[in-house]
C-alpha cells in the first residue's frame, strides 16, 4: 500500500511540474522577465512560450511534427549559445534533439564541442549537452545494433564497404556522432576531480557513463517522457509507459569496445581516491555509483567485482565495525543470557551494518544486488544481511532492500536460508505494514520452484487459518492481507478493500506447483463472495491466475464456472467483473463456454443497454451464438487455431 500511495503521489507531482513549465513562463513574461539564465530578446521569448504551447497539444502526424521540429531549430541559428543557457530555450531544445535532422544536431555539437567546460559548468546550458550527448551515442550506436540484429550469430562474416548496414542516418553523421560522444566522455573523465562534486557536471558524468555503458533504462532513474504528445505505448527509448517511473526495468543495449575501456578507467580512478569510502553517503556521489555500477554490468564483469568488493570491505560492512551497544548493554545481556532468560532485541539499537544508517548507501546497496553476480551476491549477503533480515523487513524503508535481496536471488541453496530466516516472521510482517516483503518471497518461490508448500503454510499460520475450519476464509484473508480475528466473516459479500499485494500473492500462488489450498478455499466462496472478489480492480486479476494456471486443473476450472451460474449477467455488466469473465470464458472448455453463452444470450437485451455489456457481447460473439450455434463453434475452432499459430512462431524466448 505504501508503494501504491507513493505512485500516487510521484505521478500526481510529475503532473503538476509538467504545467507549472508554460504557466511559469507566462508569469515571468508578464513581469517583464524573458526567463532565467542568460536573458533573450522579447519577441524570440514569447515565440518560445507560443512553441511550447504547440508543444503540449501534440500533432496527427509525423510529417507535420518533423516540419515543426525543422523550422523551430531554424530559428535557433546562431542563438544556439544563448538560447541553451536560458530556462526556457534550454527546455524546448533539449525536448526537440532527439527529433532533429543531421544538420541541425551536428551544428549544436559543433557550438558546444567548441567550449565544453564552460556550457558543461552552466546552470541549463548543461541539460542541452546532456541531450546532445544522449542523442549523439544513439546514433553513434545503430550500425553497432544493425549489424548484431542481422548477422547470423553462428556465422559472422565481415562486412565491405559496399555492404554496411542499413541506418536511419548517413553514415558520415554517425561517425561524428561517435566521435562526439569519446570527446565529452574522455573531456570528463579528465576532468574527473573538479566534476564529481557540481550538480550540474555529476549529472553530465552520470549521462555520459550511461551512454558508454549501453544502459538503456536503470532502477535508479525516472522514465522521462518527452512534452510531445504521443499515442504510443512506449516512451523514450522504447520504455514503456505503464513502467513504474520509480522502479524502471534494467536494460543494456551492446557497445563498443573502447566505450568499454572508458567506463573501465572511471571506476579504475575513483576506486583509488582516499574520498571513495565516504562517496556511498552522500546523495550526489551515491548516485554517480550507481550509475557506474550499471554501467560495468554491462561493461566488465571483473571491475563490477573489484568494485562491490571494496565497497563492501571499506565502506558497507568494514572490519572496523562493531555492535552499537554500551558496556552496561552488554553486561545485562550478559546477565539475562546466564539466567537463562531471553534478551529482547526491540529495546536494544538493532545490530546493522553502517551502510543501513544512510539512504544514499542503501541505494547504492540495491544498485550492486541487482548488477550482481553469484559469488558478488553471496559476498552482499554474507556481509549485510545474514541473521538480519527479520530486522530490516520491520523498518521502514530497508524492508525494500530486503525486496530487492529476493527479487535478485538465483540460487535455490542461497533463497532457502533467507526464506527459513523469515519464516515465523510473515505476522509481523503484516502488523508492520510492509507487505511488498511478501510479494518478493512469494516470486522467489516461484521462481526458483523452492519452499512453496513452506509459504502457503507460513502465510496460513499468519493469517491464523490453521484450523480445519478455517480453511476456506484462507483465500479472501489473503487478498485483503488481514489475519482472521480482525475481520467479521459474515460479512465477506460486502464490498471491502483488497491489498494490491494480499491480490499478487495469491496470484502467485496459483502458479505454484500445488496450490490446493488456495483453490478449494476460493471454491469454497459462496457466489456472492466471489463476485465480490472478482469485480474489484486488484481482485479481478485472481481470476485470471486462476484460469491460467498451469497447475489449476481442469476440473477446478469447471467447478468454477458452475459456482458463478446465473451470476454472468452481473459480471457482463461490471467494469472488473466484464474483464474477469472474459478470461473466464477464454480459458474453459466447450461445455462450460456453452453454459456461459446460455445465460448471457437470454439477458442480451440487459447487456446491450450498459458499456461493458456491449462489449462481452461482442466479444464473446453473443449474437452469432443465437443465430447458429455451429458458425458460433466454427469462429472459436478458427480462432483457437490462429493462436495456436501465432504461438508456434513466436520465439521461445516469450
């Protein structure tokens, strides 16, 4: 829920800074005030507030928005400097790079290349550079990507000149584009010293070590979408739109060698500086690393160890540290433990290595857990964790670095020592609120096919549904996250609030190779109880799990659809229910699709008044059903084959 209020709040932020850009630029053009930065004539001011506005409206067409693109960085020459050190100049250029043709990217390269240190130094003139150089190693990268996309992997043979790889772009421009983006790369790698510590120059080091080590998109960034208007369900960089803007995907793209070696060098110097121990505490440093350590995962496995290594030996856990207790602490531990009593750890300061103290170091922390590989993730653990997760999964915000621990495990042997850590602790885990926990437990299980029966026991033990007769509440107290004395079992059929992660566990245990008990706990439901489950927003997707789920039986499924009988006109009507017995519907057997197609055939007319109903209808094909049965079969046998197809030459892979 927590992470749910914070999405919220971050999007409704983004949102409300995305207007406050042309409703501030109109406000200081009232006051006579052409921006910040360097000042520019009153007309070309206005002219950019008219730019933007045009801007946030979007355009139907990519022509007309490649026109606009043209003959707005036209009026830029010659004002190139000028208008890059200005708030909203800086703005809109750096929004219309990505667009620009050839000419007009090479002529902003020529203007920054000739005086890097000073624009690189500069307030806003800095963020246009940042784009150039973003830009600039795309390009430099697309015959790098054209030609491992269309050479056989088998058989590489070298290419002639007569036969280089299509591109988007010349291939001169592309050469300038690379050669651009080793220039301000090596021109801050050799300036290493004065930048790490500028705002504006640290966001440079952190862009250019993103370029060289092909990140397209890390955890430690925010997706940042572009002020066009666009229809597509993909963002900058072919990042999805529906990613949580917090918590990206991490993906590389492949790159050349000497940007390799480059990346290499910045963590070779900034591993010998005597300021190195300290960088993983301060927020700006903290993440320049992280960004560096992204950048070896796909660069150098090597350096990516030597560096986590002397992370964690001088500046996370180092051998100096020790427990925070007094002397008289430990002396009435000491004298409890003799008398044979218990010492409770709440009253004590929790005996955590020094990276927990500081949210940069944890950052940094997580950044290594997910570049990590096996040995490097046993070392973090060993180091960081042992014998202290049931500490950090209770503390506000390290319980997510205890998610990111599970998320990134990939040894059986490494997951089931944490998992029996926590075991007994899945109550606590509830009381505090930090649930996302359980989510990440419950994915590593599946995933690693590991402790599974051991969850849904665990998880039946805090839900307190240990007892025979309180089997069949398991289900429902698990999608609303709240243990059996707290809730009134009369009244399941009432509307009431489902845990976005009590629905993902269950989905996820409906994936597991027995899940049992989650299935006879959900037959076990009167049909009042399910559609109250069902046509929740979070809740609907239980019934997809349990439909798709290789290891829910056929018979399960049919026992399903006879428990919902003469409630599949409520769910053709409902927003959530509609989407939920379309998956239904998708995932039975003839006989029960038949049985479904009954009872919404005889309630068409119902259906066709509301939204959604008009939808099933169309969807299930409720209309050609009534006019013949056997075209109706037809269609679906035609459909199923088509899928069948598809699936056939889709890669294994997906």
């Amino acid at each position: 829920m927590a992470e749910e209020n914070s999405e919220q709040s971050s999007t409704k932020r983004k949102s409300k800074k995305k207007k406050s850009v042309l409703s501030n630029a109109k406000k200081y053009g009232k006051k006579d005030w052409w921006g910040r930065g360097s000042q520019i004539p009153e007309d070309m001011y206005h002219y950019l507030v008219s730019i933007l506005e045009v801007m946030k409206n979007g355009f139907t067409a990519d022509e007309e928005k490649a026109n606009f693109v043209n003959n707005v960085l036209e009026r830029t020459i010659n004002e190139e400097v000028s208008l890059s050190c200005n708030q909203l100049g800086c703005r809109i250029i750096e929004e219309l790079l990505p667009f620009s043709t050839p000419a007009d990217l090479e002529r902003f390269v020529g203007v920054f290349s000739e005086d890097l240190r000073v624009l690189g130094i500069d307030k806003y003139a800095s963020f246009v550079l940042e784009q150039l150089l973003s830009v600039c190693c795309q390009r430099a990268l697309e015959a790098n990507e054209t030609e491992t996309t269309e050479e056989p992997p088998p058989m590489k043979k070298k290419k002639s000149d007569d036969e280089t790889p299509k591109t988007k772009h010349p291939k001169e421009h592309i050469e300038n584009c690379y050669n651009f983006t080793i220039k301000v790369s090596k021109f801050l790698l050799n300036n290493l010293e004065d930048f790490v510590w500028d705002a504006s120059t640290n966001s440079l080091l952190r862009t250019s070590l993103k370029c060289l080590g092909g990140v397209v998109s890390s955890p430690c960034e925010r997706a940042r979408q572009n002020l066009f208007k666009n229809d597509d369900k993909t963002g900058e960089e072919g990042i999805p739109k529906n990613v949580k803007k917090n918590n990206m995907p991490l993906a590389y793209r492949e790159v050349p060698e000497e940007f390799k070696e480059i990346v290499k060098e910045h963590a070779n110097r900034l591993t010998q500086w005597p300021q190195f121990t300290d960088m993983p505490y301060q927020t700006i440093t903290s993440g320049l690393l992280q960004m560096l350590v992204f950048a070896l995962g796909n660069s150098c496995k090597k350096t990516l160890k030597k560096v986590a290594k002397q992370l964690l030996d001088e500046s996370f856990a180092p051998d100096s540290w020790t427990n925070s207790l007094n002397d008289d602490e430990k002396k009435d531990d000491k004298d409890l433990i003799e008398k044979g009593e218990e010492v409770d750890q709440s009253i004590r300061p929790p005996n955590l290595p020094l990276v927990f103290d500081s949210e940069p170091a944890v950052r940094l922390l997580e950044a290594l857990l997910h570049v990590a590989r096996s040995k490097t993730y046993t070392q973090i653990y060993a180091k960081c964790f042992i014998n202290r997760l049931a500490i950090l999964v209770v503390m506000p915000g390290l319980n997510f670095t205890v998610q990111r621990l599970f998320d990134n495990c990939t040894e059986k042997e490494e997951f089931e020592p944490m998992f029996d850590e926590l075991a007994e602790k899945f109550d606590k885990i509830l009381i505090c609120g930090n649930t996302g926990v359980l989510v990440a437990i419950a994915k590593a299980c599946l995933r690693l096919q590991s402790k599974q029966v051991k969850f849904i026991q665990a998880m039946e033990q805090a839900l307190q549904c240990t007892k025979p007769e309180n089997h069949k509440y398991f289900a429902v107290l698990c999608a609303r996250l709240v243990p059996l004395n707290r809730v009134d079992v009369t009244k399941l059929s009432e509307a009431y609030f489902v845990n976005i992660h009590g629905s993902v566990v269950l989905q996820t245990m409906l994936s597991f190779q027995r899940p049992k008990q989650i299935i006879d706990s959900l037959l076990a439901m009167t049909p009042k109880e399910l559609t109250t489950l069902f046509f929740d927003a979070k809740g609907c997707h239980i019934a997809d799990s349990y439909c798709g789920g290789k290891f829910v039986g056929v018979k399960s499924k049919e026992l399903l659809v006879k428990k919902l009988k003469g409630t599949f006109q409520d769910f053709a009507t409902a927003k959530y229910g509609s989407r939920a017995l379309e998956k239904i519907f998708s995932m039975s057997a003839i006989e029960q699709k038949v049985k479904i197609m009954e009872e919404l055939s005889n309630k068409s007319q119902i259906l066709n008044s509301t939204m959604f109903g008009q939808l099933i209808l169309t969807k299930l094909k409720v209309e050609l059903y009534k006019k013949s049965f056997q075209n109706w079969k037809a269609s679906l046998d035609k459909e199923e084959k088509t899928k069948s197809a598809f699936k056939d030459i889709l890669p294994k892979s997906t």
